[in-house]
C-alpha cells in the first residue's frame, strides 16, 4: 500500500551503484528535500554469502539470493541495481507485481530487450525511470531553459565529453563490464547514453551518426584466465540532430588522472558551457548586449541541494533522481522530462548506432 511520505524499495543488487542509490536516499533525508523517503525493506543478492549480503543485512529489513522471495514483502517498487544482464527477470517481477520501477542504465544489454522491456511496462501503466541522473543536474535544466527560450537563437554546434579512467590499467581483473554478452557495450553504453540522453533533453532527437570506436587492453585476467575484451574502451561520434545542430560526443574509461565531463552547445548568440563534473550552473557566454533571459523556478524536489549537505556532482544527481522518482510514485509529476523507459530506448538507439558506426568505419548509421 503506498504512503505519501515513504516508498518502500526492493534493491536488486548491492554492488557500488546500489550503495550509491541507498547513501543518495540517506543525503535526500539529511537535507530534507520535500519527497517521499525511500524506505530500504529488502536487498536481493547474487550471493548470500558474499560482502554484499553481510553489507546489506545493516541497512534492509531482509536480505536474500531468491528474487521471487520478493512476493512476500510489502514492497511499493523496486530499484534495479543490478548488472545490465540481470535486469529483465527483476523487471518481469516488478511487472507481475506491480510495483514501480527505478531502473540504472541501460535498462538492458541491447536495444531490443529495452524496447520489449518498455512495452511491458508502458501496458501495465507501472510508474517507471531510469537512473539518466545528468537530466536533474542544475546547469542542465538551466541550459535547457536558455535553449528552448529562444534567447540565445538555433543551436548550431555542440561537443560533449565523458572522459573517465576506470580502465586504463591493464591489471584490472576482467568484469561483467567487459563482456559484451553481459553489458552490451564498454565506454558507449556505460558513459555515452548519459550524454545521448542529456543531448535529446536540450536539442532533440539525433537524426544519424558517424562514429570511431576502440578498444586498447584487448585481453584480461578473469577468475579462468585470460580472456578477451569485447567492448570499447573508447568512443568518439559525430551527430547530426533532427533539428539541424551537428556536434561530437567523446567518451573514454581509459582517460586516468584528468577526467572530465562536459557539454558545450554553441548558438547563434552564444555559447552555454554545461560543467557536468561541478555541482553549479550554466555558463552562458554572449557576444550581444541585448540577449537577456531570467529562468522559470522549477519543482522543489528538483532545486539544488543546500551547500551544507551537497556532497559530489555524481551523488547529488543521484539522489535528486531518486526524490523525483519517490515524489512520482506519490503522484506528482514534474516540470521538466523526466527520464522514462521511452527515453532510455531512444539514448539506446544512439549508443547501438555508434556502435554500428564504429564497426563499418565510420559509416553513417541513420536513426530510425
């Protein structure tokens, strides 16, 4: 039965990301922001046996291998925390019992199993979002309020970058991660669908795509030797927007020591600098005396979190996520899109596409 004040959460899986939702939930009570309280009642683990499981049994009411013994919870929704792979059996649960689905990215390891997974749940009209957290980042909903004003004109060139070093060392064990059975792609689907998803929120859809894509470390040690890498350690991809914008996008897990994530849209006016990567606003930078704008106040649940509790960039956006999530599943809808099945199938379609791209040499790759 669902409380207006708490949702009560199934977590499936209590890898890294997973604690990150729960301490995202935790920061959301500190700083009092005004949604429902996520209410962690059950973790569902790979093993029982595992640090994960001994982690969790401090936090969730219940703890367990088995995800049908989720039937026997008082659950509101579950979030999915789990590798790309695993997300469908979760997903199928949460469909069966409906409950309301926060999901991390992608919500699957290939577009077609995303595409089927947001029909399901779009027929059983189940409240549902994906953790696409750069859509909740300040300078984002303030460009985004910049760009559709029409004050800074047509936007005629972006360039977008995610450059993370996770990866570049060669002693790395073999992960999940790395197998494209499993995740269904490396830098691109792991970094690029955030920056494909945040480029539809402020310019519209991607019409096609042009794209190189590597992979450095080829072979890793796995817990049965060696074996291949077969997802891309590095991307980079010329898009043409259906509105008429072209711009690149540059992702990387192998950029150690000077990682950082922007976006920079160039208009006929000026020029809006997104710093992903800083907890703060938009840059707008103009030529023009006369180019004035004054950006509407947005929901509560999605302002920026008070200087004394703001923690990082990647921790705040989470937990504004999670609150907008929560405060949807209480029924109130937000002022600005917020990331549903629908539009993780659309960021997928962009991350296949660069993918495609980067196997035929480039070769432009229309968007359907």
């Amino acid at each position: 039965m669902r409380n207006e004040n708490a949702v009560r959460f199934a977590l499936h899986g209590y890898g890294y990301i997973g604690r990150v939702h729960v301490l995202a939930s935790q920061l959301n009570v500190a700083a009092a922001v005004p949604a429902p309280a996520a209410v962690w009642d059950t973790a569902v683990v790979r093993r029982i046996d595992s640090v994960s499981a001994h982690l969790a049994k401090k936090t969730f009411a219940c703890v367990t291998d088995d995800l049908s013994a989720l039937a026997d919870r008082d659950i509101d929704a579950i979030d999915i925390a789990s590798p790309n792979i695993a997300h469908t059996a979760a997903i199928e649960q949460a469909v069966k019992a409906q409950w309301g689905i926060y999901c991390e990215k992608p919500v699957s390891h290939t577009l077609a199993e995303t595409k089927r997974l947001a029909a399901l749940v779009n027929s059983a009209g189940l409240t549902n979002q994906v953790a696409l957290i750069y859509r909740f980042h300040p300078a984002v909903i303030e460009a985004r309020d910049w760009i559709s004003s029409g004050a800074l004109g047509r936007p005629l060139t972006f360039r977008a970058e995610l450059m993370h070093g996770g990866y570049l060392n060669p002693e790395r064990a073999m992960s999940w991660r790395l197998e494209n059975s499993a995740s269904g792609g490396g830098a691109t689907i792991d970094l690029g669908i955030h920056l494909f998803d945040t480029i539809h929120m402020l310019l519209g859809q991607v019409a096609r795509v042009s794209a190189t894509t590597e992979t450095f470390v080829k072979r890793r040690q796995g817990v049965s030797g060696e074996q291949v890498v077969d997802v891309d350690d590095w991307a980079s991809a010329t898009l043409w927007m259906q509105g008429g914008a072209v711009g690149t996008v540059e992702v990387s897990r192998v950029h150690y020591g000077r990682e950082r994530d922007f976006i920079e849209i160039v208009c006929e006016k000026g020029v809006v600098y997104i710093p992903l990567d800083a907890y703060c606003g938009v840059e707008v930078h103009t030529y023009r005396d006369d180019v004035t704008f004054v950006p509407p106040k947005h929901s509560l649940v999605v302002q920026p979190l008070g200087a004394k509790f703001a923690a990082n960039a990647h921790l705040n956006l989470h937990a504004t996520s999670l609150a907008t999530f929560t405060q949807r599943m209480a029924g109130i809808e937000l002022d600005i899109p917020v990331p549903t099945f629908d539009e993780a199938v659309a960021a997928q379609a962009v991350v296949e596409a660069v993918l495609a791209s980067g196997q035929r040499a480039g070769e432009h790759v229309v968007i359907a």
